[in-house]
C-alpha cells in the first residue's frame, strides 16, 4: 500500500503557550486503512487530527516543526481548496461544523457540493444518499442550528462524506450520540474502509476502536507512545502505566494471565473473547478428565 499521510519529526505549539502540544512525532500511514488514536485527556490526539487536515498551523497559527506531508506533497505546498476535499475532516464539536448560513439539513449538506460547482441533479442524489446513510434523511427539511447534539453530529458527519473524500479524519465522531447512534456510526465507517478510503478516528471508545481499526496509535504527553498493529499494540501492557485507557476484554485478558491463567491469545472484541475463553475451559476439563 502506499503512504498517504507521514509526519516527519513533527512538533507544533497553539499560540500563547510555552508547552508543546505535539512532540517530535513520525509516523507514515498507508492508503485504505482503517487507524484509531487512542491517550488519555491532553495527550494529543486532536492536535494530530489538525495537523492532519493543516488546520495546525494555517487555521490555529501557532508554531510547527518538521513536516506533514500528504499524499507525497508537504502540507504547506497544498492549496486550501484542494486539501478540504481530499481530506474530509468531522469536528469533535459538531456545532462548530455548521456552517450557520443555511436554512435546511439539505443545505448543509450540499454545501461544500455547491462550492465544488457539483451539477444540481447529481448534488441532490449524494445529498439524499448520504442522508440514508447517516440516518438523518427526515431532518432535511430542518433547519440545522434547531438539532439536538446527536443530531447534529450525524449532519456534520454527512456534509463530509457528501464530498467523497479519499482521506477522512475523524474526532470524536460519537461524543453526542447514545449507543445505538454510537454502532450506526462506526458501521458506516466499515463501509468506508471497505470503499478504500482512509479513515483515521480520535476516540476514547477504545472497544469500538478495536474491532474496526487496522492499526492504532496511542498518545501520551503529546508524544507519539506506540503505533503498530491492533491487537499488538494493545497487548502492551506499558499502555495503561501511562494512563491509556484499553479494551474490557484486554483487560479480563491481562488479568487472567497475571493469575496464571491465560487465555494464550489477546482477544480485541467480545467474540474472541468468548471462543478464548471456550477453548480454555474445554482444555482445562480435559487436563481434569485425562487424570
């Protein structure tokens, strides 16, 4: 696969502060992968995603060191336009996302189609697509600032994806949403994932993170702690001695093997967990039996 977002030694500071929010960061990701960022509060994670989208420092000013480059391009060689439809970018804070000069849902929506010059025949067909898809299609005619913050969320998250981006960053995507809003929204990043698309999520759900994402990378102080294969990285138990939150099932798992008795595998979602914890027991009774 090729790489298509490398961060080369990367450290930025918002302006006003004597701290580093990032701190000598690299890292390459590869084209239609699915990866998480996982760090406790103020570890860095949504700084991550601004420097991603160039936001760091083009947006927020502030003081960049090293490079982001993407798609083999360095970040400041990127046109504002350009760079917005290549990377489609969903706020944690989705009322921030709106753009509050239009009246509807549909609107909204539409609204980077209509600055992409998109024909109205074909706008109206990904407007009403991705409405369906995101389950929002009977608040079109809604006007957007009269949502709830679940609601809102699910437009943001459409006027994205409207845009058919190669590269998506998201953050937080289900900070206003209840469980079920929660799983509605990461089937949709499986079927985004499953469309090639890049998909790169900040969230503290590590769980969900863990059955969907390809690879993870875990801040810590606004320094990059690990980044690598799911279960791998996960099954580090340096990870939670630095205030990194892990799956449940990590956690029975790391349990169990500190009581001598492991499971001899990591399980990353509930399933696993229960075939692990089958053929445990089923090897534990015939220990007993063959005695």
């Amino acid at each position: 696969m090729s790489v298509c977002i490398e961060f080369e030694n990367v450290s930025y500071a918002y302006p006003l502060t004597k701290k580093a929010a990032v701190k000598q960061v690299s890292f390459q990701l590869e084209t239609g992968k699915c990866y998480g960022i996982i760090g406790p509060n103020a570890s860095g994670k949504t700084t991550i995603c601004n420097l991603m989208r160039g936001l760091c420092p083009n947006f927020y000013n502030g003081t960049l060191k090293g490079k982001v480059i993407v798609c083999g391009k360095p970040m400041t060689e990127w046109d504002e336009a350009e760079i917005s439809v290549r990377i489609g970018y969903v706020f944690q804070d989705p009322f921030a996302q709106v753009s509050g000069i239009k009246e509807t849902v549909f609107e909204e929506i539409g609204m980077g189609l209509e600055n992409l010059g998109v024909e109205q025949e074909e706008m109206m067909r990904r407007i009403v697509e991705i409405a369906k898809e995101v389950q929002v299609d009977h608040l079109l005619q809604k006007h957007p600032l009269a949502l709830s913050g679940g609601q809102c969320q699910r437009v943001a998250f459409a006027s994205v994806l409207a845009l058919n981006s190669d590269i998506i960053v998201i953050d937080e995507p289900t900070s206003q949403l209840d469980p079920e809003g929660t799983e509605d929204v990461f089937e949709i990043i499986s079927r985004l994932k499953a469309k090639g698309k890049t998909v790169i999520i900040a969230e503290h759900k590590v769980d969900l993170l863990a059955e969907y994402c390809d690879e993870m990378l875990v801040m810590a102080d606004g320094r990059l702690l690990a980044k690598g294969e799911t279960r791998a990285v996960l099954a580090d138990p340096a990870l939670e001695e630095n205030g990194v939150q892990i799956p449940q099932v990590v956690q029975l798992a790391n349990a169990l093997a500190k009581a001598g008795k492991p499971l001899g595998a990591i399980p990353v979602n509930e399933k696993e967990t229960m075939e692990l914890l089958e053929q445990w027991r089923g090897g534990r009774d015939d220990g007993a039996g063959s005695k």
